[in-house]
C-alpha cells in the first residue's frame, strides 16, 4: 500500500500549487521584460543594425578566422559534444536527439574551464568583450527545425557570428517575431531572443555560430533590476544543474578525446 501511495499522482493541492508557482513565475518575469523594454537604451526592436554594438561585432568579424579555426579542432570529435537539451534538460521540448548540440565556453558569467583551454584563441577574443554573460558554439543538425521559444530576459541581448553556414543559406535561417533572416559566414546577426523565435535548417549541411549574450544597454533603475535579476538566475537550479552537467560533459568530452588522440598516435 504505501509503495502504491508513493508513486502515485500528485493530489489536487500539490498540482493547484505547481500551476501557481509556475504562473507566478510567468507573469513575474514577463513584467521585469516589460519593465526593461520601457527601460532600454536601444530601444526594444526584434533584430538590431549590428552597428548598435558596432565594437562587439567588430571584433568577432575580424577575427572570424580565428575562431572558426578552432571550432573546426572541436568538430573533431562532434559525436562527444553533448545535445543541447544534456546540459540543460529545460530545453528538452525544443532539442531533440542530437540535432542540436552545444560547446560552452561560458554560461551566465561561469566558465566551462576544460572547453575553453582548447579554444585559447576564441577566448581571448571573449575576453575583450566587457559585458559578456554567456557563449557557446551552437551546431545545428542538417534538417532540423528548432520550434517557436522565448528566451528568459531583456536584460541580454543575443549576437550570432555565422561561421558554418550552408551553400544554400537562405534554407538556413531564423525567424524572430515578425522578421526571418539568414546566417552569412564572417557576420553577425544581433536579436533580442525575448521575442518568439524558431530556426530552421533546411539544407543537408550543418550549421554552426558562435552564440553569445551580452546585457543589454538601460538607464539606471533598469540597470539595477537587471543586475539583481541576473544575479538571481546565475543562482538558480536553471544555471546551476546546467553548469553541473557541462562539467560532467567536460570530462566525458576529454576522456574521448584522449581516446581518440590514442589512436591516430602512431607511437601508441
């Protein structure tokens, strides 16, 4: 009796206060989006002119080279690099398989230590942008289709550098809100992911950018909200569970590729 009491379903109270807390938490950071959006010093459109953050841009074009140079070391051994949704199973109703993976260098201001040894170079590129909270190398699947999702805050701003795009790149693209574009090698694409976006990869080519958030430009009462506001997901079960299993992925990622380095070895 009491195993069957314990697997059963949660009672009326325990779903009544889940829908609550999940309501709540909706509507409380929906408000805070709200508020920063009046708040912005760049205004609130879905894509920006890249010229917005014209030094952040600048510096990841010039040194496309560069980083692509070492995302290319990475894909090496792609087949270790863990689906999106293995670090953060938050994500687990738009990652599916392994269509869409992801190579963190950093995560709401934590560094993925052991990943970004091996990308030396791109880091010290990372390094010289000021307001940086997270990057990643995002490498999406021929064929797939990431669906309609909203990101967590306007206090960041989301910038693409296209390095992996498909010959037919207008079959590579992404919709957000009202406007769709696609990826070109060497540029940046800069969006507020707050509003509903999804991508599509309609190609037989994978896709891959160099991912990152930086916060977003506002006057002051903005600004300290947001501060605190980042500070409390930076806290959260969201970033801490993620930042637990990119370490866990970290160590599986260099025991294969040790493995892998073990074989090519000719004196091994």
């Amino acid at each position: 009796m009491a195993s069957t009491t314990q697997n059963a379903e949660p009672g009326w109270f325990a779903r009544t206060k889940r829908a609550a807390v999940i309501g709540f938490g909706t509507w409380f950071v929906r408000s805070i989006s709200n508020f920063l959006a009046n708040q912005s010093l760049i205004g609130d459109p879905e894509f920006f002119d890249k010229d917005v953050f014209a030094d952040e841009t600048a510096l990841l074009e010039k040194n496309t080279a560069v980083i692509r140079k070492e995302l290319e070391e990475v894909l090496k051994t792609r087949d270790y690099i863990p689906a999106f949704q293995q670090v953060s199973p938050d994500q687990v109703e738009i990652a599916k398989g392994d269509n869409w993976k992801t190579f963190i260098l950093y995560g709401f201001g934590f560094q993925a230590e052991k990943n970004v040894k091996r990308c030396p170079e791109t880091v010290k590129v990372l390094e010289q942008i000021p307001n940086l909270k997270n990057a990643w190398f995002s490498i999406l699947a021929p064929g797939y289709h990431i669906p309609p999702h909203r990101g967590v805050t306007k206090g960041l701003v989301r910038i693409h550098l296209g390095l992996i795009i498909p010959d037919e790149k207008e079959k590579c693209r992404i919709r957000v809100g009202s406007q769709t574009r696609h990826w070109e090698k060497g540029q940046c694409m800069v969006f507020d992911d707050t509003f509903e976006h999804e991508v599509w990869n309609e190609t037989d080519q994978e896709r891959t950018v160099l991912f990152i958030d930086v916060v977003r430009p506002l006057k002051t009462p903005g600004r300290l909200l947001n501060n605190f506001f980042l500070w409390a997901i930076r806290k959260s079960a969201y970033v801490q569970d993620g930042r637990k299993n990119t370490a866990d992925w970290e160590e599986k990622f260099e025991a294969a590729v040790r493995r892998a380095d073990s074989y090519t070895d000719p004196a091994s």
